[in-house]
C-alpha cells in the first residue's frame, strides 16, 4: 500500500470530482457524523456504568469524542514524521482520518454495553431466531448469529434506506475515513480466520461487502491471498489504538471516581505509564497539586500523552510492515507500557465491569434486546394478525419492508433499528410490550 493513494478523498456514493474548496473533505466526513442521529444517540449508550446520574462517568459519547481527540494527535504525530521523508504526506491529513474514525466507532454498537452485541447474537442463536433466519443463505444467516457492533457501525454508515432516499453511500463519508473504521475487513463467515488483529471479528455484513470492495479497490488496498477477506488499512491500527487508550485509562479514572478502585492502585498505574522512556512525558507539576481527584486526572492526562508518544514512535518504526500487510498486531501489544495496560484491564474486570450494577445493566440487555427482535420479527412475519398489526405501528415505517419478499433486508433493518436505540428507549419499549409499564398509568 502507498500513502499517496491510501489518502484520496473519494466518496462513496458521488463522483470522484466532488470537491468543496471551503472545507476539506475529512472536515467534511466529521461534521457530517457529528451532526447525525445516530452519533446523538451515543449520549444514552452505556459504556460501562449504566444510566449515570454525575457527569463524570463516560457515555459512549464522551468515550467517542475522547477517541476522537486521542485519534487526532496520534495522526497528527505520525503524519508530521512522514512528512519529513515525504512532502506530499501532511500532518493534519492523517489526523483528520483517524480522528473521524475514532468519532463513528462505536456508532454501530447496541444499548446495554458490550453485552448488547452479545444479546443479539444469542437471540439469533435460539430456536425462535433460527426459525426467522431458516430462509436465508448460510452466508447471510451468519451476519446475525455473529453480530457484531463495528460491522453494524460500518452498515450505519454506509447504507442507505431507499425508504428515505434515493442517494447512494449512506453518509456519503471518504475511503479513507471508513477504511480507517474499519477494524475487521472480513465477512461475518470466512474459511480458517487467523489469529491476527484483523480477523478477530467480523466486520462487514453481506450486503455492505460491495461497498467495502469500491473502498479497496480506489485505494488500492489489496484481497488476502484467501479472497474472502483484505489487508488492514494502516490508520485502523491507530484508530484502534486511540479506543485502547481511552476505554482502559478512563474506565480506571472513572473507577476510581465510583469509590471501585484505590487511590493508590490508579496513582501508581497512571505514574508507571507516565514514566515510560519512550513516552516523552513529565510529571513535573505533580507536586503542586493537592487533592487527590485533581491527582488523578492529572496523570490520566499525562497517561494518555506518553502512549499516545508510545504508539505513534512504534507505528513509524513498524511503518513499511503495515503498510505491506507483514504486521496484523494491535500497536497498544508492541509499546513499552503494554504490560501495565493488559494489567489495568484485568483490574477492571475484577473491580469494575463485576460492579453489581454493571452486570445488572449487562444482564437486562439479555432480557429486552431478545423481546424487542422476538416481538418485531414475528409481528413483521405474520403481519396480518391483529396483535402484529398494533405492533408494527410503533416501529418507524422505514425499518418495514416485506419479511417473504426481502427477508435478508427485513431482518437487517429490525436489526438495525434495535441497535440504533438509547438504553432508555429499549428499556420502555420493552416495559411498554410486556405490560409492565404503561403511559399514564
């Protein structure tokens, strides 16, 4: 792969001299997923505690904007050394990519956590979800039994509900942009996935493939010798890495915040990762600070800078293996400090995603996501009865389309309509269906 085609703004859906000399076009791309429902919607998605009632407990929003921001310096850092050995390469470009990258994420990803991914997948696992799939082709019936948010995120982004519109590309963002998205550039179904960065997961579903393929094929990023699958695009590496850095060190500050984890356990982690040598971070004004929370954020800060450093110097020691497609690793594996990552992580699994109201979150999403596909699936199947009929029209007319006609495009639009809700919004859905709770009652 070369950079100087690795960067061309085309955009899927227009042609490729749509151009605006006012913006640029990764300008362009941030404003068009900043201002959209779905990057809204992220406010009302757990990201680790469920419903915060303080301001300093992340949603999936403030997750997203603080991946956003690390994205943008990472980029930025590596983009201004490649341009010291090559002109055309400018800093600011490379920033703008990751930092759009980093912004949409986790825009895919469903309520109730991590564990909302995991409630779909389940509910197309069981008997009654088997029988909804039994239509569908192999291939097709995997996009559901392995749901996955980042593929969900990339359909989202890409696709475009001919319902709503006759313009192609969904958001109509840059190649660039959703390659750097992009984490896992293989189908739902592959023969014999390796054990790489890349393949762990599915990343694209059926009917987004055609469009992925446009998006290889202008930037030239070539297939797998397999053919069922395509080398990484070398900024994904730092938008993953930018998610790393953010999901691990805020969720210890905001452990720390939530009375889960000690004073001294998040002081000592943050400063061992400040002190790395290849971080190129001081703590000079440490001494100066008083209480303990101001300590703490401090850190986090400096934390986030010298991996920030750390990963940028690895990625441009590692440049030409990326760019070939010889390194399918996640950057944050190869730093100086990722020891103290991995341990930061085991921490809060046991400290933190084990908090009671955590699981309970976590838990419920097993229960509503299921109910809500159960209940919209079989109503949108035997829509002539009376009860399918009241429930149809509580879904949006554009997530309707004919299940024995388009059963592929039915489910996937259901699907994508349960993915796209608020944690509140699933929970009195579902209270509302079952009776629990209803409107002035």
């Amino acid at each position: 792969m070369e950079w100087n085609k690795l960067l061309i703004p085309y955009r899927l859906g227009y042609s490729k001299n749509n151009h605006n000399p006012d913006r640029t076009e990764f300008q362009k791309d941030f404003d068009r997923i900043i201002f959209s429902t779905n990057f809204r919607r992220l406010n009302g998605k757990t990201q680790v505690f469920p419903f915060p009632e303080t301001d300093i407990i992340h949603t999936r929003l403030t997750h997203s904007l603080e991946a956003a921001s690390v994205g943008r310096s990472l980029g930025t850092i590596v983009g201004n050394k490649l341009h010291k050995k090559d002109k055309s390469i400018q800093g600011w470009e490379l920033g703008a990519v990751c930092s759009v990258a980093c912004l949409a994420h986790d825009i895919g990803n469903p309520p109730f956590g991590h564990s909302g991914e995991d409630a779909i997948a389940e509910y197309f696992n069981s008997r009654k979800g088997k029988k909804i799939t039994e239509i569908l082709p192999e291939k097709e019936k995997e996009d559901f039994r392995n749901f996955e948010g980042n593929a969900m995120g990339f359909h989202m982004l890409t696709h475009s509900n001919n319902k709503k519109t006759q313009q192609k590309g969904g958001y109509g963002l840059t190649y660039p942009t959703l390659a750097a998205f992009i984490k896992y550039p293989r189908p739902s179904i592959i023969k014999k996935p390796r054990k790489s960065a890349s393949e762990k997961k599915p990343g694209l579903f059926q009917c987004d493939i055609k469009n992925y393929k446009k998006i290889v094929e202008g930037l030239e990023i070539p297939p797998k010798k397999e053919g069922d699958r395509w080398y990484r695009y070398p900024l994904a590496f730092l938008t993953e890495a930018a998610d790393d850095i953010c999901y691990t060190i805020m969720d210890l500050e905001d452990g720390y915040n939530h009375g889960l984890v000690s004073f001294e356990k998040s002081y000592n982690f943050l400063l061992a990762i400040c002190n790395a040598k290849s971080g190129e971070t001081s703590t000079g004004s440490l001494k100066s600070i008083n209480d303990k929370r101001e300590i703490i954020a401090y850190l986090r800060a400096k934390a986030i800078n010298s991996l920030v450093h750390q990963i940028a110097k690895v990625f441009l020691e590692k440049e030409a293996e990326f760019l070939d497609g010889k390194l399918d690793i996640r950057v944050t594996d190869l730093i100086e400090s990722s020891h103290l990552l991995n341990e930061i992580i085991e921490l809060s699994r046991e400290k933190i995603y084990a908090h009671k109201p955590v699981i309970q979150i976590e838990a419920a999403g097993f229960k509503v996501l299921p109910g809500l596909m159960d209940t919209f699936l079989y109503a949108l199947k035997d829509k002539e009865k009376a009860s399918s009929k009241m429930v149809l029209k509580l879904i949006p007319e554009e997530y309707i389309f004919d299940f024995y006609k388009e059963p592929y495009k039915s489910i996937m639009s259901i699907t994508t309509y349960v993915a796209s809700m608020t944690d509140t919004f699933a929970v009195d859905m579902y209270r509302n269906l079952k009776g629990i709770e209803l409107p002035n009652y």
